[in-house]
C-alpha cells in the first residue's frame, strides 16, 4: 500500500506534464494553421475584390437588358390591346345597327 502512495502521485505528475506539453504543441500547431488560413482567405478575397468591376459591367448589362425586353413587351401589349379595342368598338356598332 505504501508503494501506490508513494509512486501513484509520481506517475499522475509524469503524465499531467505530459498532457500539458502535448497540448502546447497542439496549440501552437492551431496558431500556425490559423495564420496560413487568414493569409488564405486574405489571397481569396483579393482575388473576389478584384473580379468586383466584372460583376458590376455585368450587372448593369443585364439591368439594360430586362429595361428594353420591358419596354417591348409594353410596346407589344399596347398595340395588341389597341387592335383589340378597334375591333371590339366595331363589332359593337354592328351589334347597335342590328338591333335598331
């Protein structure tokens, strides 16, 4: 009994020493990996910054594009519904002359 409590303290020593020196080195792995990550997304978003005048060239094509699609589909809706009206006025005045 006098051996385990004498040599048990040592041997929870040797491995809490241990654990605290592996747990260093994981640390300072992470904050290793940690700066290699932000010089990455550091690189990447460079990269993005500099495709931003591409996506806005873009942007405002397609904001051309859909304002002159609108103004024909306007300009097609507005003739349609004006040869409808001039035949709907016409066979109105058929029906009023046959009625009279």
């Amino acid at each position: 009994m006098e051996f385990l409590s004498v040599y048990l303290p040592i041997c929870i020593y040797i491995l809490l020493i241990i654990l605290l020196i592996v747990g260093i080195i994981l640390g300072v792995r992470l904050i290793n990996t940690a700066d290699k990550l932000n010089d990455l997304l550091d690189d990447t978003k460079g990269k993005v910054d500099s495709l931003n005048g591409l996506f806005n060239v873009i942007d405002f094509t397609t904001d051309k594009i859909a304002n002159f699609s609108d103004s024909i589909i306007n300009l097609t809706s507005r003739f349609a519904s004006h040869i409808g009206s001039k035949k709907r006025k016409k066979y109105e005045e058929e029906e009023d002359d046959y009625y009279e």
